[in-house]
C-alpha cells in the first residue's frame, strides 16, 4: 500500500506535459501543431484520466485501510529556516482530486465539440491542462507555502480562461475584475500564513495544528493576533470561493466560455476556498470567534446568492449566482463544525451543477444559429422558450440536475443539503429559519431557470437571412409579439408592463415558426473552413451529450455515498469511513448514522418547503396558468389605469434588488474604483501644483531676485557696507522698540 502512495505525485505532474507541448509546439512548428489539435484534445483526456484512476485507486485504499501518507524533500535549508515540499495524501486531498479528475475529463470532452470552430482551439486547452495541474498541485500540497505557490497558479489560470476571448472588452473586464478581487483575498492569505509563521516556526500543517493548540490552550501568545491572522487566512476563501462580499466577481467570469463556467465555477476553483477552510479547520476550531464569522459569512453569502439569482436573465449568471448560494451553505456546514455535511454537499453539488453548466452550453449552443453568436442573446432566457421539443437529451439531463439542486428525492443534494439543514437547526435557529428559507428560494429560482428555457413556445425574434423580407420564409417572432391588436394585448401586454416585475410565459396564440424553416440551414466561417448548421434549434452532438448522460449517473447515484442510515444490511455510509483518518488530533473519528424514521421525519419540512418553491416558480412561469393569469391581470391594468398596487411596488423593489445584484457593485464602483480615482487626482494635484509648484516657485523666485540684485552689486566696498549697516541698523530698531 505504501508503495502505491511514493507514486502519488503523478497525480500532479500528469496534466503537465500537454501543455508544453502545445506550447512548444505552437511556438516551434504552428501549422504542424494546429493540423494535429484534435490529438492534443485526446491527451488532455488521456492523462487526466489516468491521474482519475490513480485518485481513484488511493481513495479505495483509504476507505478501506484508512491510510494517510505525506512525502517530503527539503527545498531550502539555511540555518534554523527550514522549507519543505511535498505531497500529502488524506480524504480531503482524495475528494477533491476525484472531483478535479472527473468533472475535468467531462468538461475536456464536451470541450471539444463546444470549442471546435474557435481559432483558439489549442490555446483553451492548454490552458485546461495547466489549471489542472494547478488545482491538483493546490489540493496535495503538505504546507502552506506550497498551497500559496499553486494558488497564485489557479489564479493566473483563472484569469486567462475567464478573458479567453480576450478581444471583447467585456471579457477582459471581466478577467480584470476577477483577477483584482481575488488579489485582495491573497493578499490577506499572505499575510495570515506569515502570521502564523511567526507564532509556529513553521508552515507545515501538523505543527501548525498542534502548536496553535498548544499556545491558545496555555495563554502563551497573543488570542487577538491569532484570530486576526486565521481571519487573514479566512479572507483568501472568502475570495475564492465567492463569498459576501467578495463575490462580485462570480457572475461576471461567466464570459469566459461556457466549459470554463462548468469546471472553474461549479467544481474546482470556487472549491479551493472551501478546501482551503477544510484543511485548515483544525486551527479555526481552536478560535470560536473565528468559527461563528465562518458560519455568519456562510449564511449571509447563501441567503444573498438565492436572492440575486431571482431576476438574472442571463442563464449563466442565473446558475453563477447558485453557485454562490450552494457554496454558502457549505461555508455555513463549516463554520458549525458540521464537516462532514460540508464535503458531502461539496460532491454532489459539484458533479449537479457542472451537469447544469454543461446543460446550459448545449442550450447556448442551439440557440446561437438562431440569434447570433452574441453572448446577450443566446444566453438570454427571455428569447428562449419551448426548447423540449427541439433538444429533448439536453430538456432532461437539465431538469434532473434542476431537481437535485432543489433537493428533490432521491437525487443526490437532497442527502447533503438536507443533513446541513439539520445540523444547522441544532446549531442556531436563526440560522436554520434563513437557511430553509433559503432552500425555498433555490427551489423557486432554479425552476424558474428551467420553465423559461422549456417551457411555452420560442420567443426569439428570428434574424432574415435573406436579402428581401418578403421572400424570407422566417415569421418574426420578437419578444412584445406582432399581429393584431387583440393578441398583442392578450399574449404580450402583460409582459410589456410588467417586465419588471415577473417575466410570464405566453400562451398559444403565440406566432409558429413555418415548418420549412426546420430543414434550412446555414453556415458560418471558420478558421478551420465553413461549418453547417441548423437554422432551426436543434439538439448538440453526441460529444457534448456524452458528458451530460455520464454526470447525470452521478448526479443520480452520487448520493448513495452518505446515506446516513443503515437499515438494509448494507454499509451504505462511505462518506463516513472516508473521513475517518485525519492530519490533526481535531478530526475524531466518529461514526455518523442516523435512524431513518428520523430522518425522514427530517426530511419532510426541507422537502415540502421545495415542492412549495417549485409549485410558486409553476404558477409565475408555467404556461398551464399564464392565459388565465394574463386576462386577470390586464383587467386590474384597465381598471386601475397604469398605478401601481403596493404589491407591485414590492415586486418591483425585489426584481431592482435582485437584477442590480443587490447595488453591490455599484457601492463599489462609487467608494472604491471612483474613490481610488479620486483620491489619485487630488494626490496628482497636490503632486502638480504644490509639490512641483514649490519646486518651480524657489526656481523662479531665485531668478528674479538674481536680476534684481545683478543691478543693485556695483562692485564698491563702501557701497555694501553702506547697505549692511542699513539693514543692520533698522533690526536694532526692530529689536529695541518691539
């Protein structure tokens, strides 16, 4: 067994060598390179898998045997400094190797159909490879430099996937803005791991463990400085992972491609601020204070995330938003102590919402024939409608991961999120009120989310593509309808005046599409030649729908791993005994099992509570009500004219809240950006005008004093001494009489 773990550190190194190859070779032999870039997308699948079958393998091993292994070699050694590296192998480092490994080669796949007709094919993976072996070097580091060193890697990954397409200033806004609020989060990280340095001697994780312990349990060191440095260490998460309120850099990274949202966004780099609590909780435990500003940032970033995503009518942004709320709820599972809740959710929300992501890219993918490859449209859930006909794979693998996020039984984050809502009722009934409020609102905005991409009809206006609107055999089809008075005022009025509050589906009466259009096509330009597709929405290739099918299996098996009752005679808590073995003497190795009466009894608030949510989500959205909905409350306009019921002014005070995402970013853009502006003109002008104004006023004043006394200086002795007994003279008198 041991044997197995001296080769862990292939896990790290085998996502490598694509990279430099594709570098190399890019750089060496470009036309070579980029005729073979379909090979290169067939190794970065091919090493991560083995990397996947090795996390796999130890992971076994530890279930079964509980072993932790850790590797060292010493880097830097120069009298009492000592810095070592090396690799450390633990059910943490397994889990979030396994995630990394799997959820990589899915995206990987998908990757290659979503990206083929881009001129930066081979670019978008090398940058993959590399942010893979970044996070798993992130994820089996032995110390906290180490973890600092792949951290700042992850990062620069981030940043260049994030602006991608670099060429649109939206995207690389949006890299920017994700690359400076993550520096604020490093830069804290930095601080506290040269903190805690300072009090342990050392960055390894063990000592810092137990010495932080020992210290805080003997009053040997300051508990002030020690909470401000785990605080430090806290705030490199809390950027990380998008919590309040450095999480406005979340649904902006959602221009870099979609593939890039599933995997950085949903499963890898949002997680390393979650893993970065997890590893280091043995310290935070230590601290109460630390672990109660833990759960409220929890709390706060989950109940602000559900609200956000209430009005997005971005699809990406929608489950950008989520992904907030989701890893919120476990923040608060660790700052509760409840960590293996926390893990748990950890998995099945990761393997759910990159199967949502992923779902969301087959979505854009069929709309962009139909509106353009415009971001602001085929993204957009108000142009689409009534896809389940057209993409039905993608219609099911959407809604399935839609219901698992819900927690819906049995899929696979009812198990964890309930456990987390339990734990946090025993912890704080505050807490726990806002938390299954919370589960509500998710509920209620995911379905959302799935009724106007599926639901109805389609509400795009289609573009004509040929020459002459008369000869086109496209019906327009524009978001406020067109056609005679009765129908815009029936199907579409509602909407118009209400667009603020709830965006209503349409009923029947909404114009078709002629048929003939089903069997056009056209074709777009490529680097690569002309590439012919469907004018019609149509279902994504069997690349892009092997990944969905396969973590729709996870989505719905996944779960089983943490089932924390045993009534059947079979050990089906692995979660568990995966947890069991630790790094530090905090972990006790506990057995977590619950009688299922009780917790199903459990269950059936957290459960009710969604169905509640999806049922709202039904009537607001769902088509079975909109014609009724619509009349009644056209009827109210008449009546009442164009005012406004207090109700409306509550709905249109949560959409404004929830659409400008919460004014966040704007007392941003106010305090901060132009603050920082501001504060850089005054301190321009003081430099300009006074600085230099001094420096300039000396230089000219002591010209003209120097040809004001050029003319005075005659050159006589008896002339200068005339003036200094003068000037002599009239001081005396000054000083006399004054």
């Amino acid at each position: 067994m041991e044997h197995t773990y001296q080769y862990a550190w292939i896990i790290l190194f085998l996502p490598l060598p694509v990279t430099i190859s594709i570098g190399f070779g890019l750089l060496l032999i470009p036309r070579t390179t980029k005729k073979i870039r379909r090979m290169w997308a067939f190794l970065s699948v091919f090493f991560l898998s083995i990397a996947m079958v090795f996390s796999t393998n130890l992971s076994i091993q530890q279930i079964n045997g509980s072993f932790i292994y850790q590797y060292l070699w010493s880097w830097t050694i120069n009298n009492d400094f000592s810095l070592e590296f090396g690799y450390l192998i633990d059910p943490l480092t397994s889990i979030m190797s396994i995630l990394i490994t799997t959820v990589g080669i899915m995206v990987l796949i998908y990757s290659d159909n979503y990206m083929s007709h881009d001129q930066g094919y081979l670019r978008f993976f090398a940058y993959m490879s590399f942010f893979n072996t970044s996070m798993l070097g992130l994820v089996t580091s032995s110390n906290l430099i180490q973890i600092y060193i792949f951290w700042e890697l992850v990062g620069m990954c981030s940043y260049l996937l994030i602006g991608f397409w670099f060429t649109r200033p939206i995207a690389a806004s949006a890299c920017q803005k994700a690359f400076v609020t993550n520096r604020v989060g490093d830069f804290g990280l930095l601080l506290g791991i040269l903190g805690f340095y300072w009090i342990t001697g050392s960055f390894e994780f063990r000592d810092l463990f137990e010495i932080t312990n020992n210290l805080t349990q003997s009053n040997e060191v300051n508990s002030l400085f020690v909470a401000l440095c785990a605080s430090l260490l806290f705030v490199g998460a809390v950027a990380k992972s998008a919590q309040f309120p450095l999480h406005v850099w979340l649904p902006d990274a959602m221009e870099g491609p979609t593939p890039i949202s599933a995997l950085i966004h949903a499963a890898t780099m949002v997680a390393a601020g979650i893993f970065l609590v997890g590893r280091l909780l043995p310290i935070f435990i230590a601290i109460p204070y630390i672990m109660n500003f833990i759960s409220l940032i929890g709390i706060i970033t989950l109940f602000l995330g559900a609200t956000l995503a209430l009005a997005q009518r971005d699809i990406k942004r929608s489950l950008a938003y989520s992904t907030m709320s989701q890893l919120g709820y476990i923040m608060l599972a660790l700052g509760i102590g409840s960590y293996r809740a926390a893990l748990f959710h950890l998995i099945t929300h990761a393997y759910s919402k990159a199967l949502l992501f992923l779902g969301s890219g087959s979505i854009i993918h069929s709309m962009e024939p139909l509106v353009g490859y415009s971001p602001n449209k085929s993204q957009n859930m108000v142009l689409m409608g009534g896809l389940t006909k057209y993409v039905p794979i993608t219609r099911t693998t959407f809604l399935l991961g839609t219901l698992s996020l819900c927690g819906i039984p049995p899929l696979a984050c009812f198990w964890s999120k309930d456990e987390i809502l339990n734990d946090s009722w025993l912890y704080s009934p505050i807490f726990a009120i806002i938390a299954y409020f919370t589960a509500g609102l998710t509920a209620f905005y995911m379905f959302r989310v799935y009724l106007l991409t599926f639901d109805g009809y389609l509400r795009v206006y289609f573009q004509n593509y040929s020459s002459t609107k008369k000869n086109s055999s496209f019906y327009s089809i524009s978001l406020w309808g067109k056609g005679r008075p009765k129908e815009i005022n029936r199907n579409f009025l509602l909407s118009t005046l209400n667009n603020k509050v709830f965006f209503f589906s349409f009923s029947k009466d909404t114009f078709r599409i002629d048929n003939n259009v089903r069997n056009k096509k056209r074709y777009f330009s490529t680097y690569f030649g002309k590439k012919y597709t469907s004018m019609y929405p149509h279902e994504s290739d069997s690349t892009m729908l092997f990944p969905l099918l396969t973590l729709v299996l996870f989505t719905l098996f996944i779960g089983l791993i943490g089932i924390p009752f045993d009534q059947v005679g079979i050990a089906l808590d692995i979660l568990s005994k995966w947890l069991t073995p630790s790094t530090s003497p905090f972990h006790t190795s506990s057995d977590y099992s619950v009688n299922s009466y009780e917790f199903f009894t459990n269950a059936i608030f957290s459960v009710s509570i969604a169905i509640f949510g999806l049922f709202i989500a039904y009537i607001l959205y769902g088509s079975v009500y909109s014609f009724f909905q619509n009349l009644y409350l056209i009827n109210r306009f008449v009546k009442k004219g164009l005012k406004k019921s207090l109700l409306d002014q509550m709905k249109n005070m949560i959409y404004d809240w929830s659409y400008n995402r919460g004014y966040i970013d704007i007392f941003y853009t106010r305090v901060f950006t132009m603050g920082i502006r501001g504060l850089t003109e005054l301190t321009r002008f003081f430099d300009t005008r006074v600085i230099d104004g001094i420096t300039n006023g000396v230089g000219v004043a002591s010209f003209f004093i120097g040809e004001g006394i050029k003319y005075i200086g005659s050159g006589r002795i008896s002339s200068y001494l005339f003036l200094y007994l003068f000037f002599v003279s009239i001081f005396f008198l000054i000083f006399i009489f004054f």
